[in-house]
C-alpha cells in the first residue's frame, strides 16, 4: 500500500467518523428538545457548545471534501432516480430560421 492510498483511506474514515457524529449528536438534540412551553434540559452554554460543535464538524467535512476534489453541494442519488432540473439550450436553433419563423 503506497502513502497515496494510506491517506486516502484515513481520509475517508475520518469523513465516515464526522458523519457518524453528526448524526448521532443531531439525534441527541432531537432527543433533548422540549416540547413547546417545557424548560430545555440543556445548560445555554451546552446548547451553544453543541451549536459550535456542529459548525466544526462542518467546517472539517467541507475541507476534507475540498481535499478529494469533492463539491459539499453535491447530493448522493440513485442512477435511476428522476432529475429535478432539465437542461435547457440558450442557443438559436441551426438552420438560420428564427424563432418566430421569419
């Protein structure tokens, strides 16, 4: 196994570990949210730790991403799932005839 391919895998699992704790600290703060009128349980300060907490997390998944040459605006989709934009030409068609067809 050469460096390259080392790093690549540490990469990856690093990105597999930040997703995990994103996900499972998302489900604590689902977990720990009051309903409407109730006291949160969470000190402010622990609200704000974990708001910064997710930010970090962010900020290390965009730079790893930026690392693999990957956009973080890109989602996962299935190759048989149906698009939600359509491509569109801006180009007059060939043929020298104008749209109005004159």
């Amino acid at each position: 196994m050469n460096d390259e391919q080392g790093n690549d895998e540490h990469l990856s699992k690093e990105r597999m570990i930040l997703r995990i704790l994103r996900k499972v600290l998302a489900s604590i703060v689902r977990d720990a949210t009051p309903l409407p009128g109730m006291l949160h349980p969470l000190k402010q300060s622990t609200r704000e730790d974990i708001r910064d907490l997710f930010g970090m997390i962010a900020e290390r998944e965009a730079e790893l991403a930026n690392e693999a040459g990957i956009s973080m605006n890109e989602r996962p989709h299935y190759s048989d799932q149906p698009r939600n934009s359509e491509v569109v030409s801006l180009h007059p068609p060939l043929g020298g005839k104008k749209p109005n067809g004159h």
